[in-house]
C-alpha cells in the first residue's frame, strides 16, 4: 500500500499518494485525477501503475481549493459529486494544475524520467502536461483537449475515448488526429470513463486494451 505524501507547490502544499515499485523503478509517473479527487478508485490507479514498475504519485489537486486536511474521497460519483467537481476544476485553474504536476514530477525525477496520465479533467491536464511541460503523457476521455490542439507539442502524447461517449463527439475525436496526426488517437466501444472500475460505464475489455497500450507507450518514451 502507498501512503500521502506533501508536495510543496507556489500556491500551498498539496498531498499526493505515492505509491512506490518493488525494485528499482522503471520510471516516475503523475496520476492525475478526474473532477471526484483523488478518491479511493484514483489511488487504487497508482497502485496498479506501481506493480508495473512505476514510482507513482497522484496528487490532491482539489488541496488548493478545499485545503490539505481535506477529506480526498468526499465527492460522490452522482450529479452533486459532477456539480461540485466542476466547480473545484473552475476555482483551481490550468496554471495551479500544472504546478502541482511540475511539482510531482520534481519529486520524481531520482526514479528517472517522469509521464504522465490522467482521466476525465485529468485527461486534459495530461495533454497540457505533453504541450507545455515536455511530459510524455496519455490522455483518457479528456473532454477540454479541442481548445488546446493548435499548441505545439514539447513531449510525444497517446489519447483514448469512448465511441459512446456524449461529451466528446466524433468531430472532436476527428480533431485529434488532424492536428496532431503523430500522436496515436484510440477509439473505444464504451462510455465515457470506461477505466473507472466503479460506475456503470465502467468497460473491463476496453480498460485493459488501453492500459496495454499505455504500458507500451510509457516503455517507449519513458523506458
């Protein structure tokens, strides 16, 4: 099992699950979250990431706007949970974001080089973190991307989406691939957070499919 970390970022301390490899780590890796937190179920993604080598950490980006002693699995997968997220994402903002992922991945770097992934809100978080921090990341469903597409890419960056989900359309998907036609855009039989193993939408073929192809996109460009 891992344990919460402090980071120490510009605007205040941020906890971070670290989850940590047996052995020498392969490489670092920052999880980041979709718009619940840093639940139980993204923790539970570090830790896998972990068995597979990785030095993990997924930050608490929500510290920011609820502060640090704040409970991480307080928001509820139901419409309140979504409203409540939504309004943590508006108040923290993209630069605050991108700090806490700076932050982690300087705390990572004795573990060598350092990706990221991350779901939902995170997924677009992760895309930033390619553009403008020179991560290599992979993005899941991360339906914010279009606005930032015309930037240039300073890292390599893989995306997956779900065929069934509303909230990306397939002109959005499209748009992946024209602007970025080097980075490998994956589209699933599934919903909208198909790799959350809590939910309805959860897909376990279309999860494992990308993970696979995550685990081989990281061995690539992280080693």
């Amino acid at each position: 099992m891992g344990e919460w970390v402090t980071l120490d970022t510009h605007h205040g301390p941020v906890r971070a699950w670290q989850a940590t490899p047996e052995g020498k780590p392969r490489a670092g890796l920052v999880v980041i979250q979709e718009i619940f937190g840093a639940n139980a179920h993204i923790r539970e993604v570090a830790e896998g990431f972990a068995a597979k080598g990785y030095a993990v950490l997924a930050p608490s980006f929500f510290d920011l706007v609820d502060g640090a002693d704040s409970d991480p699995d307080a928001l509820p997968y139901d419409p309140d949970g979504v409203k409540q997220g939504l309004e943590h994402v508006t108040a923290l903002g993209v630069e605050k974001a991108l700090e806490v992922v700076r932050a982690a991945a300087s705390r990572l770097a004795p573990a060598g080089k350092v990706g990221t992934v991350g779901y939902c809100w995170g997924g677009s978080i992760a895309l930033l973190s390619a553009l403008r921090l020179g991560l290599p990341s992979v993005s899941y469903y991360g339906a914010r991307n279009v606005q930032f597409l015309d930037e240039t890419p300073k890292a390599p960056v893989m995306f997956h989406f779900g065929a069934q989900d509303k909230s990306i359309p397939p002109e959005a998907i499209q748009a992946h691939r024209e602007k970025l036609p080097k980075m490998a855009t994956f589209v699933y039989p599934a919903d909208h957070a198909f790799n959350r193993s809590v939910g309805h939408a959860y897909d376990p073929d279309s999860a494992e499919l990308a993970l696979e192809r995550t685990l081989d996109f990281f061995s690539e460009h992280l080693g």
